[in-house]
C-alpha cells in the first residue's frame, strides 16, 4: 500500500513538473493563432522555457494525425536542464512537420519568405541548434541531432569569382535522409545531401553530396568524408525508448 502510494505520488509530481515547465501563454497564442480551431484546441505545439515570437507571419503545417504536444520548442529531453532563455522563432515561409519533432532549449529557428522547410517524423535538433532555411531544407524520419548543431542552407552573402567577375551560388537546398544521427557540433551548410542510415561524428562540416556512398555509414571531420562503412545507430533498438521517452 505504501509502494502504491508512493507511485502515485511521484508520478503526480512529475505530471506537475512537466507542466509548470510549459509556457502556457506562448503555447496557447501560437496554437491558436496559427491553426484552425479544431487542429489548435488539441495543443499540438508546446512552449518550454522562455521564447521569443520575433515574427510566426509564414504558413505553419502539421501533416499526420494531431496530438497534444507533438511537437515541442525548448523541450526537456536532454541530460542539461539549465537554458538561456534566448529562444527564437523567425517563420516568413513555410515550415511543415511531418509528425513529431523536438527543438531543445535556446534553439534559433529562421525560415525565410517564400522558402519551405520539413521537419520528419522524430526529427529533432538538440539545445542551441539553429535552422536557417532560405530555399529548402528537408530533414527525413528520426533525423536527430545533437547540441551546438547547425543547418544552414546559404551563405548569407554574395561572394564573386575576382578574376571572371562570376557571382557565386548564395544558397542550395538541403536534404538528410532517413534515420540520420548528427552528434553534437554538426555543421551542415548549402547543397549538402545525406543518405539514409548515416551517422555524422562530432564537431563535423558537412558540405556536399554524400549519397553516393551509400547507407549505414559513418562520416566525419572538417570538411567531412567517409570513415567507416557497415555502421548505423540502433534505431531498433531505440526506436520504443525514444517514441516512449518523447511522447507527452
């Protein structure tokens, strides 16, 4: 009776922290002002933490069937618990998810007017990420990664060949494929295109096509190459844990 009633306790303490660590009035403005009435009363968007709304004027899209907290901006799930507080959502264009996805704190997120990004399934991009889509950016199913990383599809400023007087390609599309894992520190910038079952080692920069080396391999280094074949996360194995541990 006792062991009871303390499961219940701790579980109720639990349910409590979680939701004291919502910001309730981000989440409920950002529900309701971007969706319809029947999609935003089921909450599929949660707010943790501090955040900044510098502008939500884009189309935002959740395709797949709605649930409440699907999708979570400054979400716990990471060993830190301390954050910053400097959140920021910067949507002009279109950002569509595809199912559930996790920012983790203090992420930076940019889309820019008339570019589309798509966020997969249990994508997720860890504490002090930061998106900026200028043109396109496609992240597959259970495309994870982890803190300090970035994905930035342009080169913010006009560079020019000086002897021909050619100006340089500013920005390419972005795609990473299925059951992708970015360890911490990951820099992924324009053109770069990923395969499926990929694993990308710390601290790396990610640069150009990579598909043609095929699945279940391991790249890694400044700017990024093939180190070993035959190799992949356990997304088998991790894959109940994850949808458990993620699930509100």
């Amino acid at each position: 009776m006792i062991k009871s009633s303390y499961r219940k306790y701790r579980s109720f303490y639990h349910k409590l922290r979680f939701y004291y660590s919502v910001n309730w009035t981000k989440t409920l403005y950002f529900n309701f002002k971007k969706f319809p009435f029947e999609t935003a009363k089921k909450l599929p968007v949660f707010f943790y933490g501090k955040v900044r709304f510098t502008s939500i004027t884009g189309e935002i899209q959740i395709d797949g069937n709605i649930k409440k907290g699907m999708i979570g901006f400054g979400q716990p799930y990471e060993l830190n618990k301390a954050y910053k507080g400097i959140g920021e959502i910067f949507i002009l264009g279109k950002l569509t998810f595809k199912g559930k996805f996790q920012f983790g704190k203090d992420c930076f997120v940019f889309v820019g007017e008339n570019a589309s990004c798509e966020l997969g399934n249990m994508a997720s991009m860890a504490s002090n990420g930061k998106l900026i889509c200028t043109e396109k950016i496609v992240l597959g199913d259970y495309a994870r990664f982890g803190s300090e990383s970035q994905i930035i599809d342009t080169n913010f400023h006009d560079l020019i060949d000086t002897q021909t007087g050619e100006k340089l390609q500013k920005s390419a599309p972005i795609f990473i494929g299925n059951y992708n894992f970015g360890s911490n520190r990951v820099s992924i910038l324009k053109g770069t295109q990923i395969p499926d079952f990929c694993t990308i080692a710390s601290n790396s920069l990610c640069t150009k096509d990579y598909t043609t080396l095929g699945e279940n391999i391991l790249i890694g280094g400044i700017p990024a190459k093939l180190i070993r074949n035959n190799i992949s996360r356990d997304w088998q194995g991790e894959k109940q844990q994850l949808d458990d541990f993620l699930t509100i």
